[in-house]
C-alpha cells in the first residue's frame, strides 16, 4: 500500500473537513437526481454518475434517481428509419416512437444502470411510473402552442402527471434502497405513456419532500445566452426564469426543464440545481461545496445566504 505524500494527506483532510458539515446537514435527507439519457451513453460514463449516487448513499443521503432516455430513444429510431419529431423541445410520441421508448428507457439504460449499481455495491432497485401505480397520468389531450395562436400539437403518447404515490418510494428507501426510475407509465385502461423525465423528477421531488432536486443536463447549467458556456448563470430565480423564457434566451431543450423547476419550486422544493453530468464529480461537487459547479435556482435570491450569492 503506497503511502500518500504530506500535500496530498493535506488535501484529503481538507476536503474531508470541507464537506463534513454537508453530509450532517443532508444526512437523512431525500435528493432526487435527474439524469438524461446522454449520461449513460456507455459503462464508463453510466460508472462514473453511479460512484457519486454510491457515496452520497453511504454517507446516509437518501437518493432517487431518474432518468431519461432521448438520445439513444433518438437514435434507434433512427436506425429503424423512424423520424424523431420535437416541438418546444418535447417529443411527439406515436406508437412506433412509443415502444422504442419502452425498449430503451426499461430495457436498456434502467438495466445498465442497475448493472453498473451491483458493480458498485449499491443496493439499487428498477422501477418505472407504472409499477405499483407510482405515478397515475393520463394521455396529454392536444394542446395550443406558445406564442402561436390558434396552432395547436397532438404529442400523442405523452401522458401529463396527476399523482405520484410516494409512500411507493418511501418503502424503498426506508429498507435503504437506491430507486432508478424509468419515466414510463400508463393510463387507468393501462395504455403505456411516455412522461418528460424532467416532469417525472420534479414530480418525484414535490411527493418526497425532497431537500434538493438536481438536473444533471449536457449543459453546464443554465445559459443567460444559449450555445454560449461563459454565460453561465450561477443563481437566479422564479422571476428571473421568467425574464429568460419571455426574452426568448431559452433553448427549446431547456424550456422543459424550465417548466419543471418551476413545479418543484412552487411545490415546496427549497433548491433546484442544474448541472452537467460531463463534469467530473459534478453532482458532489454542487452537493459538499458551496461554489458548486452549475445553476442553483430559487423562489427568490433575496433569501439567499451571502454565501450562496458568492457561488
């Protein structure tokens, strides 16, 4: 066994002494983390999220972790000669599409995120919105356009969120399990839907009472100007999300994630983060440091601590 040098026996005491006064305060708490589909593109980059959801489990934070599935849901389709279509950044899901979503979401990432939990010692269970009907949805009826008057779109197979049953989740956690939640779920006649896995998270994080909800994105975070990285906002809030949206400064990827950050705050959420899962640690990072690495968003950053506004 090598022995570390003095600077780096320095280092680890430091950070362990940084972060310590993090896991006693998040000790116990509920997180839900959001992953996009992006983020498990391969074993390693599936590995490299999973090891921060272990540590943070065992240092005794209760996380659930949900996730998406566009990108390799995209891909197929396009393997299978199927045209992905998208409006305002959501996905049109007709039959095909739809039970390409079910392949991916339950079939392929929940199973090589799991694999990668039992590499890690991590006591991880699969579950999507229809298992013991944790979330109840309906189909979403064709709705208007923003901004378009008198345009209106059928998603098809998309189904809105009326409930999530918590205590679903509670129990899980309770016998210190780790959920991974595929954003499936299906109607009272049992039609299978395909939820925005943004929704499904803040959803999940309004039902738990969760001290956190983070979005892990291939974004840094938030972006004053989209495609440019150094416009990074570091904290903003409800008003100020607003200001973005009406100032068209969102891109139409982002305006879901808008949609559901503005759900989880005003559910009761006190703190949203939007992160990018490419950053090495990123999710400990914005966890056990106050400078965090992305975009901590609030009902409002006047009750933010002079800390906070530092970050």
């Amino acid at each position: 066994m090598s022995r570390l040098s003095h600077n780096e026996r320095a280092i680890v005491v430091s950070a362990l002494k940084h972060a310590t006064p993090y896991m006693r305060m998040y000790k116990r708490k509920i997180i839900v983390l959001k992953a996009g589909g992006k983020a498990f593109s391969s074993t390693d980059t599936t590995r490299n999220l999973m090891e921060q959801v272990g540590l943070l489990h065992q240092v005794g934070i209760r996380v659930v972790l949900v996730h998406g599935g566009g990108a390799q849901s995209t891909q197929m389709a396009e393997e299978l000669g199927i045209a992905a279509e998208f409006v305002d950044g959501r996905r049109i899901t007709d039959q095909s599409s739809l039970e390409i979503a079910a392949m991916v979401l339950n079939g392929q990432i929940n199973t090589r995120i799991l694999a990668s939990c039992r590499d890690l010692d991590i006591p991880a269970v699969g579950i999507s919105g229809v298992d013991a009907g944790l979330i109840k949805a309906h189909k979403r009826p064709p709705v208007a356009r923003q901004g378009n008057s008198g345009e209106t779109v059928d998603y098809g197979f998309v189904g809105d969120i009326e409930s999530v049953d918590a205590s679903v989740l509670i129990k899980q956690l309770d016998n210190d399990l780790v959920p991974i939640i595929s954003p499936l779920s299906a109607d009272e006649s049992g039609t299978l839907l395909n939820i925005n896995a943004d929704s499904v998270a803040s959803a999940v994080a309004v039902a738990l009472s969760a001290e956190k909800l983070i979005l892990a994105t291939g974004a840094p975070g938030i972006l004053e100007s989209a495609n440019e990285p150094a416009s990074l906002i570091s904290y903003v809030d409800l008003a100020g999300l607003s200001k973005l949206r009406n100032d068209n400064r969102l891109s139409d990827g982002m305006l879901p994630k808008v949609a559901a950050i503005e759900l989880a705050l005003l559910g009761g959420v006190p703190r949203v983060h939007v992160i990018s899962h490419a950053l090495p640690d990123s999710v400990l990072l914005e966890i056990f440091t106050n400078e965090g690495t992305g975009t901590l968003v609030v009902n409002d950053t006047q009750n933010l601590t002079p800390e906070e506004q530092k970050g």
